[in-house]
C-alpha cells in the first residue's frame, strides 16, 4: 500500500466533497464507457501509477487496469441513491494473484482489486466513510477488517486467490445493508465510488478487467 495511506481517504473525501451537488444517478451501469475513454470516471494518482484503459476485445466494454507499480484510482464522483437500487453488482478477472502477503499490515496492503463506495457525513475528508469490496491473496473469503489506517474504512474480503486467474468471477453485495452492519450507518445514498488496482508495496505485477458495474433491486 501506498505511503501515507491516508491519501486515499482524502481522495475519497473530495469525491464526496465535491459531488454533493450533483443529481442523484439512477440505477444503471456505471461503467458507461466511451469508445476510447472513461466516460465520467477520472484516474487519480496516489502513489506511482496504475494504467487504466477500456478494452472492448472480448466485444463487452471493460475498465483494463494494469499496474505499473504503483497506485491510481479510477473516481465516480456522484451522488448514487440507493433506496430502491441498493445491489451493486460487477464482474471481474484478473491476470494473477499477489504471493506472500499479509494484507492486515499497512505495508502490504495492495489487492489485485477494490472496489469502494464512500459516503460522507460532514464536510472535509475525515468525514468520508468507505466500504472497500478486495480481491484479497492471501486472506479469507468473508474476512471483515478496518483498514489499519483509518477507521472509516472497511474492508470486505470478497474473493482471493481461489478465484482462478484469467476467469470472470460476479459479485453482488447490499451497499446499505453492508454500511448499517460494518459501520454503523443507516444511509439512502453514496457519494463516489472508485475502483483501484496497486502493487506499490507488492511489486508483483498483475491486470485486472472490471465490467457491469451497476445498482439493483435486491
């Protein structure tokens, strides 16, 4: 993971920040890509660089993020209901898993896959809450743990290196479900979501495809 964590709290805390006046997003896919760019989204720099693309060779649209021994996250900032619409749903594949990687500790906190919704509850990034969905390597399927540098940070072990490299693999979890049982929160919206792909502390290089990310009736 990336020195001074707590640059992705800030990012997600601007995201919140700045998205507050914006019309709520309909369900819908996320990843409403265009041909040659990333619609809506923007790449924030955290630590290095992750290269993220849009990759139509399979003939659906999907975000390609290859690392680059660094960290970078893909933004949505938006303010996203979630009353009706609170599934979110998205597949994946990876090229490779990382080895030899305690995930709990700070200084090996890279996954070959996040995807987060932040919500915030007052102005200025400390105020931002984050549920962070990982493909872990090392640690267990279900696993539930506050990011070691930020308390307002959950992370959920959705996949690991069981999930076989070079397959999709669906996941589908209940943002307000999820947010009321890690964090306490009782929430009809979330103001950004991000997807991040790094290896800045893992140095193993890997790629990872992400598409249909979208809200759903539960």
């Amino acid at each position: 993971m990336f020195a001074g964590s707590r640059r992705i709290t800030i990012l997600f805390g601007l995201a919140c920040t700045l998205s507050l006046g914006e019309t709520n997003a309909r369900a819908g896919d996320f990843l409403a890509l265009g041909e040659s760019d990333l619609g809506a989204w923007s790449v924030r720099r955290l630590n290095g660089w992750t290269e993220y693309s849009v990759d139509r060779s399979a003939g659906i649209p999907a975000v390609r993020a290859e690392t680059m021994g660094g960290a970078a996250a893909m933004v949505l900032k938006r303010r996203i209901a979630l009353v009706e619409h609170p599934v979110l749903t998205w597949s994946w594949k990876t090229k490779r898993h990382y080895r030899d990687l305690d995930e709990r500790r700070l200084a090996q906190l890279d996954f070959p896959l996040r995807i987060s919704a932040s919500v915030s509850r007052g102005f200025g990034y400390w105020n931002a809450h984050t549920l962070s969905y990982v493909v872990a390597s090392n640690r267990p399927v279900g696993e539930v743990y506050r990011h070691p540098d930020n308390e307002k940070t959950v992370i959920v072990v959705i996949a690991n290196r069981g999930a076989a490299p070079g397959a999709w693999h669906r996941q589908r979890v209940n943002l307000r479900e999820d947010f009321g049982r890690y964090l306490g929160l009782d929430v009809n919206h979330v103001d950004a979501l991000s997807i991040l792909v790094d290896n800045d502390s893992a140095g193993q290089d890997t790629t990872t495809w992400v598409r249909g990310l979208s809200l759903s009736v539960p």
